[in-house]
C-alpha cells in the first residue's frame, strides 16, 4: 500500500495541514475534562461565579477553536484523498492500456472494474481516514492515560489495564478479518462477472425464455457474496459492543475505587468525573482505532489487487503513435511457420501457417467456425505475441515495431462493430483526428452509408448513444467500416464484416475499394465465397491449419475444403 502512496504526492500540503489542525484538535478536547475539573471543584463547589464564568468561558473558546479545526482538517481530506483517487484511477487506466490482449484475457475485464471502481474507492476512504483520524485517535488515547496519571497516579493504573484487554481482542478479529475481506473483493469481481454477461447476453436469454433461470443464477451469486460479507462483519462488529463493554467496566471501577479515594480526601468530585471523561476519551478514540483496523485491513486487500495490475509487465508494450515512412517494400505482409496458442496449457489455435501478401494486393481468408480466422489477424497488429514462426511486415518483424509505429499503418474493421458514445464524426475522427468533412463524407459513401447519414436532421453531429444503440445492426457495421477507411491506411483487415450486410452491399463496398483505395493493401475475412473469390489469393483454414492458398479458380480444383464451402453456399442458393 505505502507504494501507492507516490501517487498522493501532490497533495503535501493537505497531508501535513490536516493531521496537524486534527492534532490541534486533539489537544483542545483533551484539555477539556481538566478544565471542567475545575469549573466544578474551584467554582461551583466554592461558589466562586467569576472562577466559573471564566472557566466555562476558556471551555467554549476551546470547543469553537477545536470546531474550526475539524473543518479545516475535513476539507484538507477531502481534497486529498478525492485527488488521490483521481490520480490512481488515471494511471490505472494508463496501465490497462498498455497490456496486451493476454494480460487483459488473464485479468478479466470484470476484475479490472472492480480494481479501478470498489478497490480504488476503498483505497480513497482510507487515505482520508488516515489524514482525519489515525493521529487524533492514538494521541487522545495516550493523552488520557497521561492525564489520567496527572490527576492520580493509582487510578491511572486502570487506564493501564484497559488497553492490553482491548489490544488481544484487536489482534484476535484483525487475524480472522483479514483473509475474508480479500474473499469478499474476488466475490464481487464474480457477481460483476455475472452482471455482465445478463446484460451483454439479455437477448439470448429472453429468446430462450431463461429468465427465471437467469435470476435463480445471479441470486445464488449474490446471496453466496451477502453470506461472505455476513461473516466478516459479524466479525468486525464485535468490536464496537466489546469495548463499550470494556469503557463501561472501566468506569465502574473509576466510580467505586473513585468514591474510595474522594471519601480519604486524596480526589475530589470533579477529578472523578474527568476521569470517567478521559476513560470515555480514550475508549471512543479506541473504537475509532478498531474502525479503522477494519478499513484499512479492506484497503490493504484492495491495495495488494490495484498493485497486482501495476506490477504486471505487459507482453507487449503499447506505445504512442509516431511518424514512420511509408511502407514501400513489395511483400507487404509475409507470415513464416506460423503457430500460436492463447495459453500454455490451450492447444494450438494456429499450426504453421505460411503464405506472403504483396503490396496492394487483396487476400481473402475462409474457413469454417472455429477455424483460427479472427485468431491469425489479431496477430497482425502484435495484439498477441506468436508462439512459434515470424510475421514479417514490410520486410520488418512485427517484434521490432513500436505499437504506435505499426498500428497508424493498419485499420482493422473487427467481427462485432462496436460505436462509442458521442456523434457520427466523433466515430469517424477515432481513425484519423484531423480528417475534414469532405473526408468524412467520403469514407461514409464508400461504406455505403452517406445516404442514411444524411437522412439524419444533424447529419456528421447526430447523436451516437453507448454501442451504438440507436443504430441498426447492419447501420452501425457500415459506420464501422467508415471509420477504417477514413484513415486511408496501408493494410486495411475486414474481419467477417461483410457478412452482416447484405449481398448487394457487400459487393458496393468491396467496388469502392478497389477503385478508391488503389494503395490499400485488403485482407477480407468471410463467411462468403462471393465475398473473397475475386481476391488476388485466398487463404482456406480448418482446425487451425493452412489446408489451401491460391487464387479462387485453382483452389477449386487442389483445395477439397474450399470446394466443399463454395458447394454448400451453391446449395444454399438453390434452395
């Protein structure tokens, strides 16, 4: 946790400003029972007015004077820990930026909410804890022991006695909280797990009318969460009621060894009150400490997971877009025995796949489901290291580029489009930020979506909600593709996004690429045969191996997988 701390260090000032006017605080209110000490054994019992005028006087400067005080350290807090938070949940974001696809597919992306949401604000609240409370607490403790022994020696001893009592049952909770508030944090990162898979998945379920299923599912989740937190509060809760007991014992003991020594002369009445108000001092301060055991003991599980995330070094590191020549080699894209698995333990999900694309050239890649299609472009852009072989990108390996240096010259239109809040020209800038409207409108003509656009009473501004909700299925595709082909790149990926439209626009859009993009080197994957056949050289995957690569006319007549897909499409068109 404390390496964390680097991350509250413009915040110096509040962090010495607000313990320190917490201290001044501290040290009004434990002069407070001293006083009306004597307010009552000078004053009241002597009937001396003045004295206890003056006295009750001293103690209300004292109390305004300590309220300032609070106010200040509560703002000083606040800001700090606010600020805190906001920077920890920034350079969180940073980091998860810079993972690759393995380090986000190991983590969870239900997890990494939950480490940047709930741990975070946990991590938050104690910072502010530790500004208002951890000097306040500990010093009105020992402060009423040495006032306790300032006023008599022999009932200082019972302040003595209470603290280690108080301390074993301490030791005892912290020892058992501890292991079950990290238990609690992985059950909300699962109950996240859940929720967003209900949500993402609604559709399915209501369309395999699974909702009461679906509910029973999220209500063992959420009960399995309630009962994990039901055992460690009912741990953490035992510290307040224990030492109110222990307070209340104490003061009993002040009261009854009290009446002795007021009786003997050796304490009068008002030194036996301030004791029970340094006893009741120095016990709250106490179930402040106990509080603040259980906050910290859940910052400390939060902080282990946020620094888990920090100190994972990325496979490969994302960096910034940079200015690079232009690819001018004649093999563009070159793929030399390769293979690749998602994990040690998974099997190959791609086995020596061998083939070259020249410049400017189309590649169409086919296969059935599950073949390794989406797997074998997701390389391309080094969001996956190979496990065996080398990709070779204008004669370069994609290991020597910077992630900046590559991705500017590849535009990737994936399988599921995907449209983030905003407008239509926000969307589009998202491929090239100083792209004008005349660039806008034409990328938007040639995704065969200009005219639907301009249907729209604002047009570029019309509103784009979250995912692109207020779009169609086969709208939001083409608002996609517009978006790749406004960055005009060197290698543009069609990942199945073709086959979401249909066939007429299909063949519109794949027409606009060749008579406009005439430098664009294509990779086009497809379900269709219509919509890779007039590639310079089709790719044919199955189980992840490379069964054929060719023009279209020779792979009917050497590739049997291929035959066999373009068969079944014809039968399907008779049908």
């Amino acid at each position: 946790m404390l390496s964390l701390m680097s991350y509250a260090s413009k915040y110096k000032k509040q962090l010495i400003l607000g313990p320190f006017f917490k201290l001044l605080e501290a040290i009004l209110e434990l002069f407070l029972p001293f006083y009306m000490a004597k307010l009552i054994d000078q004053g009241i019992r002597q009937n001396d007015l003045a004295y206890t005028i003056k006295m009750g006087i001293y103690m209300l400067i004292m109390s305004i004077v300590g309220l300032i005080c609070v106010m200040i350290c509560q703002y000083y807090s606040s800001i700090a820990s606010q600020g805190f938070g906001t920077e920890l949940r920034n350079e969180m974001m940073k980091k998860i930026n810079q993972f690759s696809h393995r380090e986000i597919d190991s983590f969870g992306s239900a997890t990494l909410i939950t480490r940047a949401t709930s741990d975070i604000n946990q991590l938050q609240l104690a910072l502010a804890m530790l500004i208002r409370l951890v000097i306040r607490a500990p010093f009105l403790s020992i402060g009423s022991i040495i006032m306790a022994f300032y006023i008599d020696t022999q009932m200082g001893f019972i302040f003595l006695i209470t603290i280690p009592v108080f301390s074993l049952i301490l030791f005892f909770i912290m020892k058992k909280t501890v292991p079950l508030y990290k238990k609690v944090q992985q059950k909300i990162d699962h109950l996240n797990l859940v929720v967003s898979e209900n949500l993402s998945g609604v559709r399915v379920i209501r369309a395999f009318s699974k909702k009461e299923k679906d509910v029973e599912n999220f209500g063992e989740v959420s009960d399995d969460l309630a009962q994990a937190y039901n055992n460690v509060t009912n741990l953490s809760a035992l510290l307040s009621p224990t030492t109110i007991l222990i307070m209340n014992f104490s003061i009993i003991f002040i009261l009854y060894f009290g009446g002795i020594r007021v009786n003997t002369g050796y304490l009068q009445t008002g030194q036996v009150l301030a004791l029970i108000n340094y006893m009741t001092q120095m016990l709250l301060a106490l179930i402040v400490v106990a509080n603040l055991v259980v906050i910290f003991t859940r910052a400390f599980a939060s902080a282990n997971r946020v620094e888990e995330v920090f100190q994972t070094q990325p496979e490969i590191e994302t960096t910034p877009i940079e200015n690079e020549l232009p690819w001018n080699e004649e093999t563009l894209l070159s793929f030399q025995h390769v293979s690749f698995k998602y994990t040690e333990k998974s099997g190959y999900a791609l086995e020596d796949i061998n083939f070259n694309l020249k410049k400017n050239q189309t590649l169409g890649i086919i296969g059935p489901t599950g073949s390794g299609k989406s797997t074998l472009i997701q390389l391309i852009p080094h969001f996956y290291s190979t496990n065996e072989g080398t990709i070779l990108l204008n004669n370069q390996s994609v290991n020597s580029f910077k992630t900046g240096q590559l991705r500017q010259h590849i535009a990737t239109v994936p399988q599921k489009s995907t449209l983030f809040s905003g407008t239509i020209r926000s969307n589009l800038l998202l491929g090239k930020p100083d792209a004008t409207e005349e660039e806008c409108y034409e990328a938007l003509d040639m995704a065969q979506c200009l005219e639907f656009v301009m249907s729209l009473p604002d047009k570029l501004d019309s509103e784009v909600f979250a995912n692109g909700k207020n779009f169609s299925g086969g709208q939001k595709q083409r608002l996609s593709i517009a978006r790749a082909l406004i960055k005009r790149p060197d290698l543009l990926i069609m990942d199945d996004s073709l086959s979401a439209l249909d066939y007429q626009t299909d063949l519109l859009i794949r027409q606009a690429l060749k008579e406009k993009m005439t430098k664009t080197t294509v990779i086009i994957i497809s379900q269709r045969v219509s919509s890779v056949k007039n590639a310079d050289n089709i790719l044919v995957l199955k189980n992840g191996k490379q069964v054929g690569y060719d023009s279209h006319e020779r792979l009917l007549g050497n590739s049997r997988t291929y035959r066999d897909i373009v068969n079944s499409q014809k039968e399907r068109e008779v049908e």
